[in-house]
C-alpha cells in the first residue's frame, strides 16, 4: 500500500527515522537533513536546485523521493506544504519568558486541573473501561499513530511490555501486512483527529483488516465504524495532555 502525497506529520516520522537509523556521512542522511531543514523552501525549488543543494544527481533524489513512499516529485512537495500549514496548528507556546514562571506555571496547572476534571467527568466510563478490559484480556497489542501520537506508541509499548504483554508498532504507512490473529488488539491513536482529514487510505485501510480496533481521540464525531474512546476536552490546546493523562490511566490496570 503506497500512499499518494503524504502528509507532515508522516513525513516528518520518515525523515526523523533515516536520521536516526543512518551514518551521518550517507547519501540519505544527507539528503533527510537538507528537507528536514529547508522544508519551507522545497516546494518551490527544482528538482536541480534540491540535487545540486545536497551534492548529489537529479536521479538520486528522484530514487529517494520514491523510496519514502511519493510516487512523484510533486506529491512529495505536497507533502511538505502540509508540514508548512501543520506547523501552525501544531506549535503550541504556551509561556513567555517576559512574564512570571512562578504566575505562568500556576495558571497552567490550574488550566489542566480543570480539563482534567472536565474530561473525566463527560468521558464515557462504559467505554473507558470496556477498552481497559480489552486491552487485558488481548494477547497483543498493535499500536499506530503518527506524528507525535508515535511518542505516545513507544510509551504504551515500554509499559506494555512492562506487563509482559507483546505490544507492536505499526509502521508509520501501514504498508506491512500484519498476522492479526484471534485474541489481538489495534489501537489507532488519533490525538487531534489529523489522521482521518490526512491519511484516509490508511483509515480505509485499518477498517478493513479483521481484528478487534479502537480508537482513542479527542477529536469529536469522527466517523469510525469500530470501537472509538472519544476524550472531551475544553480547550484544543490542551489535547496532548489530556490523550496522555487518559492513556495513563488505562495502563496502571
């Protein structure tokens, strides 16, 4: 399964990997860290322009472009136009350093005091624990999500694991074919619902497969046909925690 056009988050997943996985001094290190860095300039630069940047050919980035899973030259610039107007929504700055900590640390714990006692107020309990039983009597756990909803499949799988329950990251395109067998359980991990505006091949995809699914979001009316937790919050910008306190609740059973 390829994906056509990718997305930021994606995109960035992909590159994040090959820096982390490649000698410095490699062809696609070296080219991962030029886009990484330049993101803003690559949709208007030539394809002679990105070759001559990183000291490489004209077919070499046409070969690494598809390698990262973009069929053409333009799906790979859409890609990065999409981390460009993603960033906004993205970037939170919550503090100024020209204000007070002590002020700025106080009303912010304050803030996710009350989204806390909002959320677990309006959260649905019988679903909440109807995951919770799911995922103990699972025999495996398959974990996706992308962007920073990736950091959150490390977690729940290093606390998993904890618990000697086999736990397994889906690759960032599920382009793998995956053995589920009776027993397992997918978790689609969602914090602000970007999968299902950005990635419905993969959405289409997940559905399809035969194995017990949920979904955990705070992204409200998502249109999902298996099991989905939705997390209520007050404010967006308070997502990333909510999701985060919500999951660790589920794993201290």
């Amino acid at each position: 399964m390829i994906l056509r056009g990718g997305n930021k988050e994606m995109l960035i997943d992909k590159l994040n990997i090959i820096l982390n996985s490649n000698d410095e001094f490699s062809p696609k290190y070296i080219i991962s860290s030029f886009v990484k860095n330049n993101l803003n300039d690559i949709p208007t630069m030539s394809i002679d322009a990105i070759a001559l940047s990183c000291h490489t050919s004209k077919s070499q980035i046409s070969k690494y472009v598809k390698s990262l899973g973009y069929e053409t030259m333009k799906d790979f610039k859409d890609a990065c136009l999409d981390n460009i107007s993603s960033m906004e929504r993205t970037n939170k700055t919550l503090f100024s350093l020209q204000n007070s900590i002590e002020k700025q640390f106080s009303s912010f714990t304050n803030h996710i005091i009350d989204e806390l006692h909002y959320t677990m107020n309006q959260i649905d309990e019988i679903n909440l624990l109807k995951l919770v039983n799911d995922i103990k009597k699972s025999k495996r756990i398959f974990v996706y999500g992308h962007g920073h909803a990736r950091t959150l499949c490390t977690y729940i799988q290093n606390e998993l694991s904890a618990k000697q329950k086999e736990t397994i990251i889906c690759d960032v395109d599920f382009e793998k074919e995956y053995n589920f067998q009776d027993g397992d359980l997918l978790l689609l991990i969602s914090i602000n619902g970007n999968t299902f505006y950005f990635d419905k091949r993969v959405v289409h995809h997940i559905l399809k497969c035969s194995v017990n699914t949920w979904l955990i979001s705070c992204k409200d009316n998502i249109n999902f046909s298996k099991n989905y937790l939705y997390i209520p919050t007050l404010n967006d910008k308070y997502n990333d925690y909510l999701l985060r306190h919500i999951l660790d609740f589920i794993l201290m059973y």
